[in-house]
C-alpha cells in the first residue's frame, strides 16, 4: 500500500506539470488552431531563467517573476515573428514552424544559458512528510496547489473578465467573434502569453523535483500533448485530467513494469487513444466542411 | 526548357548527371563522403516526398523507419549469420510490414492527429533500439559487418560513393514512374481533396497506405546504406532531431518536387560541413531555416525556381 501511495504521489506531481503544459496548449489551440509544439520551451525557460537570475543574487521570488516576464516576452514574439506572418497556413506547416521556433529556442537557451543542469532550493524545505507510509516532498504538494491555483485563475480570468470571455469567443468562432468587434489577432497573441505564463509557472514549481537543462522542453511538450489528446483537444477539463492520467501511467508503469520503457508509455497512449478513441475523453467529434 | 524538364526522364538524367560530375569533380575523400551521405538522405528524403508531397500525408516519424533499415543490417548478421546484403533486404520487408501494420489505423488520421501519431511511432523505435542493449549496443550504438559480394568486401568512400549514387538514380526514376502511373493520379487526387477522390471512386485508405509502405522502404534502404558505409550506427538515426531533418529536407527543396529532395538533402548535409566552424550553430539554424521557409517560401526551392523559370519564359 506504501509503495502504491508513493507512485501515485509522485505521478500526480508530473501529472500536474503534464497537465498545465496540456492546457498551455489547448488554450493556444482553441484560440488559433495552432498546435504549439513549443510549449515545452516555455517550462524550460520558466526553470532556467529563475535559476539564471537568481544566480545573480535577486531574491527567489523576484526571479521567478521575472522569469514568467521573460517567457511572456517569448511568448509574444513567437506569435508576433513567427505564427502571425503565417496566418492562413494548414494545421501541418504551423506545426512544422513551432517545432522549427522550439528547435531555435532550445538551442538559443543553451548559448543564453549553458548546457548544465540546475536546481533550484524547495520552497519550503525538504523534509519528507511520511503519509500512509509513502514519503512526499513539501515541492510536491506545492506543483499540485500551485496548478490548482493556476487552474482556479484561469477558469475565472476566462468566465468572468471581458478579455477572458473575447478569448473563449475567438475559440468558438473567430469570424463571428471579429464581427461583434474583437480584435482577434491581439486575442491569439494574449492567448500565446497567458500559455507561456502557464508554462513558466510551471517550470519554477517543478525545478526543485525535476533539475532543468535546455533541453527539457522536448519531452515536456510531447508528453503535455499526449495529455492534451488523451483529454481531447480544445478541451481545458480533459488536458487537466489527461495530465494526470498520463503522470499515474508513467508512475505505475516505472514501478510496476519497467523504468527502462518509462517514457514510451506516454506515447503508447497517444496511438491507444488515436486508434481506439480519436476524439479523446472530452473531445467532440469534427466534421470536415466540404 | 519548361518542356524538357517535364519529361519523364529528364530529372533521373540531371541526377545522374550530378553524381557522376561529383565523382569525377570531388577530389579528395571527404568531399566524396559528404557526397555519399547527401546521395544516402536524397534517398530517405525523396521517400518521405512521395508520402507528404504527392499523398499529402505527414510524418514526423520516419526516421523510424531509417533506423529500423539501418538496425535491421546490422543486428540480424549477428543474430542469424546472414550476409548483411541479405540483412539489409530483410530490413526492407521488415520495414513494410511494419508500415502495413501500422499504417492502416494511423493513416485514418488527419492534419496533427496523423503529425503526433507518427511522431510517436518514431520516437517508440528509437526507444526501443536504445533500450534493447543486448542486440542493439544500446545508446553508445553498434558496429556494422562489411558486407562481401563474390568474394570481394565492399568498404571505402569511392566504392559507396557510386553504389549509393546509382541507387539514387534509380530510386528517383522508380519514385517518378510512380508519381505519373494510375497510382500517382490517386494519391495526387486524394492530396487535393480527400472527400472528392472518395467521390470519384478512389479506395482511399488503401492509397494511403501504398504510399507509406513505399516511402518506408525508400527511408529503410537508405538507412540501410548508412550503416554498410558507415559501418558504425546509433539510436540517434532514429531519433525525433532525424525526423525533423527529413521533414526539413523535403519541405526546403520542395513537397512534390523529386529534384528538390535532392537539393534540400545537399544543403541540410554540406551546409554544417561547409559551417563546420559554426557547428554549435547547426541547430540555432535548422530551427530558423525551418520557420523562415515555412513562413516565407512555403512551396520550397525548385518549385519556385520552376515557376520563376516558367514565367519568364512567357
């Protein structure tokens, strides 16, 4: 029972990293119909400018703000130098330029920063607190408050703000959301930095469980994508609980059956869910216009 | 000169002619190296091309299938003490019932439903050769055997320089016949509109699949090569990076355009040898290359050349 509460634990804190980069992507891609393969560079960022900044003597959290003000900056550029200018491109070539924009950053972050790996200190402490005989860190329960809270924000910055609220509209129909007077290309652009802002929280709870190095965002973005299909895309419930889902796979997967395959299981489930389930657990069917 | 370059065989020719200028032209063995692998990657690209080009279907896996290719020609001498000839076919059907199987329920996929599940897939193979150590020396990778052909070991650069060359030629010509037969009009008709070449009575899934057990073969042959040549390979040829650089290939030359498979494999090959100094640069470049083209020059460069040709020529 132990060993079962600890892997469940420690596959509900990636889940919960999965599950906020998932829904990173499903925001830009119910704003946009971009599929951001670039996302994970946002977390890796998040991570490495804190522990960047930080090294220069500002205070932890001075630093992870600043963080998620570089990755916002990103964020924007990449929509405003890269996406914009492409604006009418198939679903394929927008995939092909954000995996060419992560390739870029990825290794843009490696000149920028250096190809170490870092930590940062827990934010609390880290003495384990035993529960039922499984050890959780104190950062654990801080990655699962903190995507509650992002959650929480999110919901209420999307139902209960105006510019939330133009966003959902750009997500439903972006002709009849111009028509009534939003400007949808300023909307694609919020949406872009409120996923990177996503993503960069993300990377600063995580980094004291984790490390980051320039490279972790490939994995991250492909496994957040997993989650996001498995929930189905465009839906905000299904990249939470696809996240989850695919941090407790992983988690039992290396327990039970085999570390050495740990990874291969996240894309497992992307082909089990194309092949058997296209549409995802929350998805809605789409039909193709003619 | 738009007409002389519409025939059948007038792209096979300038290949041929390339190849065989380079190899009289390129004196020393580096160049005929390089040259080896550009010939090696125009292969896997131009495979990758009659997929997404001419049947419009994306992969961001088939460096899969390379690797299956080149893995296949190493292990099974080991394995089953066959001649690493014999390997290299037995890789070729490996890598077509493979594409068969798995192609069927992925090719139902659509845009980046059918981008993820291929880049899944070949990140699932890559795993799977670094994770197999026992066979396949793990990620540190393994040696190749020589293959011998009556009595005599083929190895050295000049030797695979022209054996690949060839079988580029030849591979464009086959890629060609199979672009304008019944079967290039299906896959060209379903490129266009899925809907309509279903409405015009083309057996579309089973199209589809046609084209990806041929392009997976093209990529397997060529990963095959690499490893005689080299001698020496590691998961990487398998690798998500390798996919994207075949993707690259394709779409810098141009989807649809067999010259232009050979043309984006040379730059993506020569352009870091030629950079070699910038080499920390390579991937800062591969990323910008990518956006850029996607952005800016989405047809590719012979196409554009083509149509640039073309009109002033009226």
């Amino acid at each position: 029972m132990a060993e079962f509460l600890q892997f469940a634990f420690s596959g509900l804190t990636v889940g919960a990293v999965y599950a906020l980069v998932a829904l990173g992507f499903t925001l830009i891609y119910n704003a946009s119909d971009v599929v951001n393969f670039a996302q994970g560079e946002f977390v890796m960022i998040g991570g490495m400018a804190t522990v960047a900044i930080a090294s220069a003597g500002v205070p932890l959290p001075v630093a992870a703000v600043a963080a998620i003000v570089v990755a916002i900056a990103v964020g924007l550029l990449l929509h405003r130098l890269a996406i914009e200018p492409a604006r009418g491109a198939d679903a394929v070539t927008l995939i092909i330029i954000t995996i060419g924009a992560s390739i870029f950053l990825r290794s843009a972050a490696s000149f920028v920063f250096d190809k170490q790996f870092h930590t940062l200190p827990p934010f609390t402490g880290d003495t384990p607190i035993i529960f039922g005989g499984a050890a959780i860190l104190p950062q654990s329960l801080w990655v699962l408050g903190g995507g509650m809270v992002i959650v929480v924000c999110l919901w209420v910055f999307l139902s209960k703000t105006l510019l939330g609220k133009a966003i959902l509209a750009t997500a439903a129909n972006r002709l009849a959301a111009k028509l009534v007077g939003i400007n949808t290309s300023y909307v694609v652009g919020l949406s872009f930095a409120v996923s990177a802002a996503i993503g960069a929280l993300a990377g600063i709870l995580v980094t004291p469980i984790t490390l980051t190095r320039y490279d972790v965002g490939t994995l991250l973005a492909l496994k957040g994508f997993a989650a996001a299909m498995v929930g189905g895309m465009g839906s905000p419930i299904g990249a939470i609980v696809g996240g989850l889902l695919i941090g407790l796979l992983e988690a039992f997967g290396a327990g039970y059956i085999s570390s050495d395959y740990k990874d291969a299981i996240a894309f497992l489930a992307i082909l089990a869910v194309l092949f058997f389930m296209p549409t995802g657990l929350f998805g809605r069917a789409s039909v193709e216009r003619v | 000169m738009a007409r002389i370059f519409s025939h059948p065989l007038a792209v096979p020719a300038l290949i041929a002619a390339i190849v065989l200028a380079c190899g009289f032209g390129l004196g020393s063995n580096f160049y005929l190296r390089v040259a080896t692998l550009v010939w090696i990657s125009a292969l896997a690209a131009i495979g990758l091309n009659l997929l997404m080009g001419f049947a419009g279907q994306v992969s961001l896996g088939h460096a899969g299938f390379f690797g299956i290719g080149a893995y296949a020609t190493a292990v099974a001498p080991n394995v089953f003490g066959i001649s690493p000839l014999l390997a290299l076919v037995l890789g070729l059907v490996a890598a077509a019932v493979i594409a068969l199987l798995v192609g069927r329920p992925i090719l139902k996929l659509k845009g980046h439903y059918l981008a993820v599940a291929t880049l899944g897939f070949g990140i699932l193979v890559a795993m799977v050769l670094s994770n197999e150590s026992g066979l396949t020396g793990g990620p540190d990778g393994m040696t190749v055997a020589r293959p011998v052909l009556f009595g005599v070991k083929i190895k050295g650069v000049d030797n695979w320089y022209w054996i690949s060359g060839a079988v580029l030629v030849l591979g464009a010509w086959l890629a060609l016949n199979l672009v304008n037969s019944p079967t290039g009009r299906a896959l060209r008709a379903l490129h266009d509109s899925e809907v309509a070449a279903r409405v015009a009575g083309i057996d579309v899934a089973r199209y589809k699949v046609i084209a990806f057990i041929v392009s997976a073969v093209y990529t397997a042959l060529a990963g095959g090569m690499l490893a005689l040549f080299n001698g020496f390979i590691t998961p990487d040829v398998a690798g998500f990076m390798h996919s994207i650089e075949f993707v690259v290939m394709v779409v810098l030359g141009g989807m649809g355009s067999i010259f232009g498979s050979v043309v984006g494999a040379a730059i993506l090959i020569a352009l870091p040898q030629a950079l070699s100094a910038f080499q920390e640069y390579e991937h800062l470049a591969l990323g910008f290359i990518l956006m850029v083209f996607m952005i800016f020059l989405r047809k590719g460069i012979v196409p554009s050349l083509v149509a640039l040709i073309a009109r002033g020529a009226k």
